[in-house]
C-alpha cells in the first residue's frame, strides 16, 4: 500500500473513526476529527490523559464539530493544560477555542518561526498556523503535570522545526505527533522539514524505552524501537536510490521523482517531490551532492 509519501509500508489496521470517543487505555481517550484525507489518514488522533483533571494533546483543526465533541467529552472535568506536538494546522488551530472555553494554557510548541533566509526569499511554510500562541512553549526535558498526568516534552525536529513528542510516564507511553506513526512514514517537506533533524530525531526516539507510542494519525505503533529502525532503514533506501538517479545522470527534481516513484498516484507527487527535495539539502549539507541553478549532481 502507498502512504502519503508514495512510499511502500505496512499501515496499522486499528480501526479508527472519526468523532468517535474510545477509551484507549486507562488513563487515554481518542477523539478523531473529520479531517480524514491521503495526508491525515483517518484524521487527526486528539487525546485526553488523565481523569477528572486532565491534558488534551493535539486539539486538532479549527472544526467546531470536533470542538464540540472535545469540550463535550471533558463536561464536568477540568482541562489542566492544552498541549501542542507542532503548530501544522490539522493539530492546533482548535487550540484557541478550547482554551476561549475552559480557560486552560496552551502549552508545548513554540510558533512557528521561519528562518530570516526563508523570509528573504519567500520559503513560508504554508501549512503552519500562524495564529498559535502558546502560553509557554517547552523546552526538551520540561514536564508539565496535573493531578492524574505528567507529560514530558521530547524536542524532535524534523517533520516541522517545532515538534515535540511527549513521554507519559505512568503507561511508558510516547505521544509521537507526525514524527513516528504507523500508518504512514512521515512527510519531511522543506523549508521548515529539514531530513538530518528528522533521522536525528529518530535516532533519539531509539534510545528511549518507551513501549508504545500514540500517533497524531492511525493506530498505535507496537514495538517502536523495532519499528524505527525499519523507518530508518527505509530512508536510507530511498536516499540510496536518490544517489543512483544522480549517477545516471538525473539532475533535476522533476526527473529524480518520475523514477524513484514510478507509477505513483498523481495526487501524491507533490509529497514525494517535496520529501525527495528534503533528501537532496540532506546530501547537498553533506557535501555529497552539490547544487547549482536548480539542478543536482553528485559531489
């Protein structure tokens, strides 16, 4: 099966539907928005941990439907903190309106901040939220609690500059955001997508012990350290293939694509162009490939 990258993996076959509320494990419950799409699998995983007094991860979209149903589902409880894994607008634009009614912080991500050299030249990321103001950006490390959760933030740059996963403890558990879900492999897309943080990440995720992790999208990913060793091997493969078309003497973005990804669906060549581009600055910051005029060939 093809994912939103146009890459070959197995997905996770955990049923999922949207606007549903389930009870995951003990101390999480799952709220799916209807934003189901190539890109967000089934929708975005919103999650409630805790009970009584509570975090909600990852509000979601600016939907009120789904706003609705997340406010209906904490009816009666308090909302300690509101937490964002990264400001792309499928996970925090509904953060202002759950805060608007529970007077809760917003807390996790920092805003999203392009680099002066993006601005100069006009590289925006569009799939940011530009309206995200958190109260208290974390840093790597810092931990956030109520009475019934305890939630660490785990800086993993990479799919966004801004993301972070987040540790509970009490389930050895791991909130992945869009760094590791197993649905999907996840899209690295310049500028604010940078392919060394996101390997750099992943290899700091291995380390950890944590014994599942809870995606913004699709099931949960069983046996990670295992799991993430198959997304990295994976990426090395496609950087191998890359390399390969630059010795055959493909030197434009266009080209590389049309033969790594052959016969992929046409609605997901946008992806894959922009996560091959992530490879190539990769290679270029390397100094195995060197760039000029929009064209690439080896170093």
């Amino acid at each position: 099966m093809t994912d939103a990258s146009g890459d070959d993996l197995a997905f996770d076959s955990t049923p999922a539907v949207a606007g549903e509320l389930r009870r995951v494990t003990t101390g999480i419950r799952r709220l799916i928005a209807p934003n189901a799409s190539p890109f967000t699998f089934t929708g975005t995983c919103s999650y409630i941990v805790g009970e009584g007094d509570v975090a909600i991860i990852d509000p979601g979209p600016a939907d009120d439907n789904h706003i609705s149903a997340l406010l209906d589902a904490v009816r009666g409880e308090r909302v300690g903190h509101i937490v964002v894994t990264h400001t792309h607008r499928d996970h925090s634009p509904a953060a202002a309106a759950i805060k608007a009614a529970t007077g809760a912080p917003i807390v996790g991500a920092a805003a999203y901040a392009p680099t002066r050299a993006d601005e100069a030249a006009g590289r925006l990321d569009a799939s940011h939220d530009r309206d995200y103001a958190p109260d208290h950006a974390l840093a790597d490390g810092e931990t956030i609690s109520g009475p019934g959760y305890a939630l660490t933030a785990v800086a993993t740059p990479g799919h966004a500059a801004n993301h972070l996963c987040f540790a509970f403890a009490r389930e050895n558990a791991l909130f992945s955001g869009d760094h590791v879900m197993a649905w999907s492999t996840t899209i690295v897309a310049p500028p604010d997508g940078e392919m060394g943080a996101y390997m750099a990440s992943l290899e700091k995720l291995r380390e950890r012990d944590e014994a599942i992790f809870w995606p913004g999208h699709g099931g949960p990913v069983h046996d990670p350290r295992r799991y993430m060793r198959g997304l990295v091997h994976h990426r090395r493969q496609r950087e191998a293939a890359i390399l390969a078309r630059l010795d055959a003497g493909d030197e434009t973005l266009s080209a590389i694509v049309a033969r790594v990804y052959a016969a992929l669906n046409p609605r997901l060549v946008g992806a894959a162009s922009l996560s091959t581009l992530a490879h190539l600055e990769d290679l270029v910051r390397r100094g195995l490939v060197a760039r000029e005029d929009g064209r690439f060939r080896r170093a």
